[in-house]
C-alpha cells in the first residue's frame, strides 16, 4: 500500500502516509464544513435568555409559646412551586396571559415550554430561565411565568393574613376596654382605701385582687400582639418575588457560531475521511 488504505495490515507510517497524501482533500472538507456550520448558524433566528432568582412567599408564624423567633411557613413548598411551573396546565396559562396560542404545533408554543428551565438552589431559591427571539420577549415571557406564581400564591395566602389581621383587630379591642376597666378599679381602689372600716378594706382587698387577674390578661394580651405583629411584619410574612431583577443576555445565547464551525469542521472531515476511504477501495478493486 502506498497512498490508499487498500491493506489490512497497516502500519503507522502507512497512515501517515495516507494523511499527508490526502491532506489537501481533508484541508477542503474542514474547511467547507465549516463554512457551511456558520451558513446554518447565521441563517438561525437568535435568541436571548432571560434569567430570576425566585424567593416563595411565607406566612410568619406566630409561635406556641409566645416566642417571635419563629420567621414563618412557606406558603408552598419549594419543590412543589417547581412541579408546579413545570406543569403544562400552569404553562398554558401563562401563554394565554401572554395572548399565545396554547396548541402543541403552535411553534411559539413550543419553543416556549423547551427552553423554559426550572431547577431549585441549595438555598431554596428557585431558578427560572427562558429564552425569546428579542431581549424583549425573553424578558417579557419569563414576567409573565413569575407574575402567574405570584398570582397563585397570593390567593392562597390572602385567607391567612386576613384572619391574622382580625385577630390582631380583636385583640386591640380587647385592650383597649381592658385598659379602660384597669383605669377604672384603680380610681375605685384608691377611693376605697381612704377610709379605715372593715368594710372598706375587704372591698379593697379584692379590687386589689381583681386588678391583679386583669394585670395578668392585660400582659397576656399584649404579648399575643406583640406576637401577631412580629408575624404580620414584612421580614416574617411576604408574597413571593424574585430576587433582584429580570436579568437578559447581552448576547444572544443561541446559536452559538463558534460551535457550529467545530461541528461543521469535525463533520466535514469525517465526511471526507470517508469518501477518501470509499475512493480508494474502489480504485483498489480495479
């Protein structure tokens, strides 16, 4: 064998010779592939990539035993809110929100739910990213997924802070005619111990006691709202909202133009390792 690879048993110098006697047709093949690779590339519509970090909703709790240290329950579970956006029931009403068409060979449709990504950090943290023919659309698209969980959890955590906040309500009332009966046996109680008779000091006596009981729901009263106040305070109960803002590519992120060359490039030659292949077996076979 000398510049065809005709024989089964090769040698290294055969191959290299082969390579150098065929180098031009290789030089070709890398070459045209890839051209033909940025051809594709460029003759692809770009895309953008919008990115958010977000942080779900909570509930602050109000504690069992009078304590504030508590910061509050998730108003959905991290890993839900992701099953959740990865459902094709919330996508779709996320596209209709968007005035897009829902149909599965709706082109739109589709690169919108194959490019939407979802994965939760380590932090609890929910990372969403999409993509969008302008930086416009990829950021417009990626609000709307984020203002649907919004909308959702919103809903469900309405009905807490509600009854929270009558809670919080009742218990001012409550302190308030408290306060106003405390006064009360306090001017009466004073009253009643300007006199000596025995009479006048066991009314005393238990208006003092009296006062105590109510001393004591008094300070019960204000220890449960100061309690509903500190779950009720925006670092304890919050809706959900990204982190930061809506981040876009300055560049698009697809097609990558480098990575179409080496693909043309390493298609290209092996296309033409292997019509250099084919050739020289047939002429061999001659």
């Amino acid at each position: 064998m000398n510049k065809n690879l005709s024989n089964d048993d090769l040698t290294m110098e055969d191959v290299i010779k082969f390579l150098k006697f065929n180098f031009r047709f290789f030089l070709i093949g890398a070459i045209s592939g890839s051209i033909l690779g940025l051809v594709i590339a460029f003759s692809i519509a770009p895309q953008w990539e919008a990115t958010a970090l977000l942080r779900v909703g909570q509930l602050g709790s109000t504690g069992s035993t009078g304590s504030t240290g508590s910061t509050g329950i998730a108003v959905e579970p991290s890993l839900q809110v992701v099953d959740r956006i990865k459902n094709r029931s919330f996508q779709n009403d996320v596209l209709k929100s968007l005035g897009l068409s829902i149909s599965e060979d709706d082109r739109a449709a589709k690169s919108f739910r194959g490019s939407l990504k979802v994965k939760l950090e380590k932090s609890d943290l929910i990372a969403l990213s999409i993509r969008g023919n302008s930086q416009s659309e990829a950021k417009k698209n990626l609000s709307a997924i984020i203002t649907e969980v919004k909308k959702i959890h919103t809903q469900m955590l309405s009905p807490s802070i509600k009854r929270l906040e009558q809670e919080l309500a009742a218990i001012e009332q409550t302190l308030m005619k408290a306060n106003a009966e405390s006064e009360r046996l306090v001017k009466s109680l004073d009253g009643r111990t300007d006199t000596l008779s025995d009479k006048s000091f066991s009314q005393a006596a238990l208006l003092s006691n009296i006062l105590l009981v109510r001393e004591s729901e008094l300070n019960n009263a204000r220890d449960l709202k100061r309690n509903l106040e500190e779950a009720l305070s925006p670092e304890r109960t919050f809706s959900t909202q990204e982190i930061g803002r809506v981040e876009v590519t300055e560049k698009p992120v697809f097609p990558k133009k480098s990575i179409f060359a080496i693909l043309g490039t390493f298609i290209g030659l092996l296309l033409t390792l292997l019509w250099v292949f084919l050739k020289s077996r047939i002429n061999d076979d001659r």
